[in-house]
C-alpha cells in the first residue's frame, strides 16, 4: 500500500481521509468530532440536524404552522439550531483535531439561509463546507464571506466548468477541494446527467483525470480532487495515489463510517448494512427532488416501483385508441382508457388498489385506500423541506407552488429520513447507501459482528484495508 501524503487544511496537515456528510441525521457532531479527532476531515450534516434540550436529549422535529410557509420557517429554525448544536459538539469531540466541514445540499429548503446561520452561529470552528444536490453557484460567496473553505460536489468536469466560469473564478482562494461524486457508485442523490445512461456504469477513473484536466485549466494545480463513491479497500485505489494524471487526492468514505461505535443511526439500521447482498442497492428516480439516487432495494422501494408500474393513460373523452370507459372513485367518473389498459386497472381494483390518483403526466396510479390517506397526509402536512418538491408541488418562491400537480409516484423525503434516522423500521423507509455497502458482509474487519470505533476504522483505512 503507498503511503498516504498528508494534506493542508486551513494551516492544520490532516490525513486525505474524510467522512461524507449524510443528510438527515446520519452523520452527526459525535461522529464527525470523532473522525477529525482521528486525524481526518469530519463532516457534520447540516440537513435537518438534530438539537438537543437542556438534558441533552433530542428535540423531535414537530411543526405547527397551519400554512406550508409557516412550516417552512420552523423548518429552517430547526436547521440553524441543530447545525450550530452539532457543529460545537464536534468541536468538542475533536479535541482541536483534525479539520470540521459541515455539508448542505443546495436544493434542500432554506439551503443559504440555514448555511449562514450555522455559519455565523459556530463560527471560527467550520472549516469548510461541501455542497451537492444541484449546481451552488452562490456557495463560493456564501463561504468565502464567513472565511472557511467551500467543496463543491459534482459528477463531472462539465459541471464543475459551469460553475469555475460563472461563480467560482471570483473566489478562487477558498476554494478547498472539488468532490467528485461518481454517480454509479455513491450512495445518496446522484448527478447522472441526461446522456448518461443509469445501467451503464462508467469508469471513475477517466472523469476524474477529465475533472483534473480543467481544473489545472483553471490555475488549481494543487487543489485536491475529493474522489467520492466505491471507496472501501484504499489498495484498490492505489493508482490515484502519487498520480500527475490525478494530482492531490482526498478519499471519502461515506457508507462504511455508518457501521461504527459513534455513528449516530440506530441499530436496527446498523444490523441491516450486515445483511445487504450484492447488486441489492440501487439506482432508482422516485425521489420528489427529480435526481437519481441509490438506496437499498427495500420494501419501501418496491412498493414505489409496484405503484408506477399500477398506471395507465387517460383522457376525459374518447380520443383515439382511448375508446373504453371506466368507472373510476366512488362517484364512478367515467375516464377513457384502452381496452387492454381498462382491463388491467379492474384487474388493480379487484385487488383492492381502488384508489386512483392523477399524476402531471396525464395518468393515473392505482393505490389501496390506505395508501392514499397516507400520501394525502404527507401532501398536507409539506414543509418545504425541498426548494421545489415534485410530490406536494411545493416551491420556496414567492407563489410557494411549483405550478404542476403534485406527483403521487413520489414520496415525502423529510418523513422517511428522519424516520429512519430516529428508529423506524430500515425496510420501510428510504434506506440509502453505496454500492459498495454489500462487503460489510464479505470483509473480515467486521466478521463475528465486530463494529469498529471511528479511530480503529481510520486506522484500518490508512493500511489499505
């Protein structure tokens, strides 16, 4: 195995090694403090965080806002104080040690207002911040402006030209790292753009050497690339090392710091990454944020894709092969469908999926009763977790709507990730992952269910393993 080449961070040398930042709760202030205290980068999630009351115990996310607005703002209050809460505990935990990120996602609800509030809320102890989940171009200046270092994460050296030319040339001194996601490989919302297609894995290895080529066009010759997704074995990895095609190279681990001592989900979810079988995670687009992402293939998932798959065209009068008339909800609407499609939907609602909800695509899926009280709820109960959701139509703009109609093929993100984060049944909730998560069972590390503390599992990384 090469030896790793240590990297500067803000004056401090630190190893390449850096926790991913995952979203609700998954990745917190005792676990990143851990990480940094290791001699590693932590990154604490500032999507949705917990905070704590005076006896340190969580403080449930519970909204009261009669309007989705109203709900938005307690949304973003919660974001700000539980960002600042995990940030300072991580500072504690680390001891001085190491370098602190903190990680938003440029899409999720209030993303700058809550990105500023935690900043100025722990500042002086963030050193940086990694942002995805869309294209950040005001990161640089949100970042800059608090002085801490910004990573943007992108799939691509097309991405990352787009937002050097129009943003990031201006604040070039803070720029900290570049964070290649690769999108058939990390776990999490994914970057895959149109003319990729999500069946056909490419190698990382030629986007990143791509990423390096326009980086060192841009003058950042000794900026790192962050190579993100896959990463398990470091001696796998081993021809990034020392690479004049790669440049510096910081590695992410974002799945396998799930499955230690100070990791913060519950062990119901912990015992599950032990069980996870080759080939069960994957890519899937139900997600209300329209971007790709990998999760494992639970229950949760499959009954999204039996619900898509229980859908047919309609038209409210006959028009071309769209000929046969169908009974639809309890008034018994009259529809117009193909005969075979007509035929399958009484097939649907013989089985109980009586229930039928239009979609903005001009279809409709067939769900059980109980099935659309709870989709309904969900819809009602929206607080702009999301600048713009495809499944409550929600937009943080002025009007507050998207302008479509609210897509029941999708699902609320807020109400599966905290779930799970918090204890709830890891096969019926969003459960993401990378995938590489299947070789918790296959690498003797955690053979006769060892689970390591972050020290020893950073120490494991620098060997190779």
């Amino acid at each position: 195995m090469k030896a790793l080449n240590a990297v500067r961070i803000q004056g401090v040398e630190v190893l390449p090694l850096l926790e991913g930042g995952k979203g609700v709760s998954a990745t917190n202030g005792h676990s990143s403090g851990a990480w940094a205290a290791a001699g590693g980068i932590g990154t604490v999630s500032a999507v949705n965080a917990d905070s704590y009351d005076a006896n340190g115990n969580v403080i449930p996310q519970i909204y009261l806002g009669k309007t989705r607005r109203e709900r938005h703002e307690e949304l973003v209050s919660y974001g700000i104080n539980g960002g600042i809460a995990q940030v300072q505990r991580a500072h504690d935990v680390s001891g001085g040690k190491g370098r602190l990120h903190i990680n938003v996602l440029w899409e999720m609800g209030g993303a700058e207002r809550v990105l500023k509030g935690v900043l100025e809320g722990a500042r002086g102890i963030v050193h940086g911040v990694t942002c995805g989940a869309g294209m950040p171009y005001r990161l640089a200046e949100i970042a800059a402006s608090f002085g801490v270092n910004y990573y943007p994460i992108v799939s691509s050296g097309r991405a990352f030209r787009a937002l050097w030319k129009r943003a990031y040339h201006k604040f070039s001194d803070f720029l900290g790292g570049v964070v290649y996601e690769d999108p058939w490989l990390a776990g999490g919302h994914n970057g895959l753009s149109n003319s990729e297609d999500p069946l056909v894995p490419e190698d990382p290895y030629p986007r990143v050497v791509q990423l390096r080529k326009d980086m060192n066009e841009a003058g950042l010759h000794d900026t790192p690339v962050i190579m993100a997704g896959g990463v398990w074995y470091l001696r796998e990895w081993q021809h990034f090392i020392d690479n004049p095609e790669v440049g510096p190279i910081i590695f992410q681990f974002g799945t396998r710091p799930l499955l230690t001592q100070e990791s913060p989900i519950p062990e119901s979810w912990k015992q599950r990454l032990t069980r996870i079988a080759k080939g069960e995670v994957s890519l899937h687009r139900f997600s209300p944020t329209g971007f790709y992402s990998s999760a494992v293939h639970n229950p949760f998932l499959r009954e999204l894709e039996e619900r898509s798959e229980r859908q047919i065209a309609y038209s409210s009068e006959t028009v071309g092969d769209h000929q046969a008339a169908l009974a639809i909800g309890a008034r018994g609407r009259l529809v117009y469908v193909t005969p075979h499609d007509k035929e399958r939907a009484e097939g649907w609602m013989a089985r109980g999926f009586t229930e039928v909800m239009r979609t903005p695509d001009h279809t409709m899926v067939f769900v059980t009763p109980e099935k659309a009280r709870e989709i309904h709820k969900d819809q009602i109960d929206c607080m702009g977790c999301l600048s713009a959701c495809k499944f409550s139509n929600w937009s943080q703009g002025e009007e507050g709507s998207t302008g479509k109609k609210a897509d029941p093929r999708s699902f609320c993100i807020q109400k599966t990730l905290q779930d799970i984060a918090h204890g709830g049944d890891p096969e019926n909730n969003l459960m993401f992952a990378g995938h590489s998560a299947y070789r918790f069972g296959t690498d003797p590390f955690y053979s006769n269910g060892f689970v390591p503390t972050v020290r020893q599992l950073v120490d494991r990384l620098v060997t190779g393993d």
